[in-house]
C-alpha cells in the first residue's frame, strides 16, 4: 500500500490520516481526542480488539454499540 499517496488523496478531501504502529496506540490516542461525547459503534471486530467500548466509556464517553 502507498500510504504517500493515500494521506495525499485524503488530504486533498480534507481528511486527516494518522497511522499508529500498534493498536494500543491507536486506541490511546483515540482515548486522548474523544472526552465527554456521544459515541456510535457498528459492528467492528477491530475496535472489539482494540478494548475501545470499554476505554471511551470510561474517559466520560456516552458510547452505544449493538454488540453490548
């Protein structure tokens, strides 16, 4: 995968791409950015493994998943 020319294409759409070696920093700082929301999941096997229900609902989240 060109990740160059994916954040450039993204960019250009005026989203923002970040990448994280691991999924535990991915879910950190997921958890730094999301206080105090209402949070929606679908169903996910990525953010089931990443504990992020869990971690955004303890970081003053209101999250609501079909799965819990």
């Amino acid at each position: 995968m060109d990740l160059a020319a994916l954040e450039k294409n993204l960019k250009w759409r005026g989203i923002k791409l970040t990448v994280f070696a691991t999924k535990e920093e991915a879910a950190d700082y997921l958890v730094r950015e999301i206080r105090g929301k209402t949070v929606g999941f679908g169903g996910s096997m990525t953010l089931e493994s990443m504990g992020l229900y869990e971690k955004l609902k303890a970081n003053h989240n209101e999250v609501f998943w079909h799965w819990r």
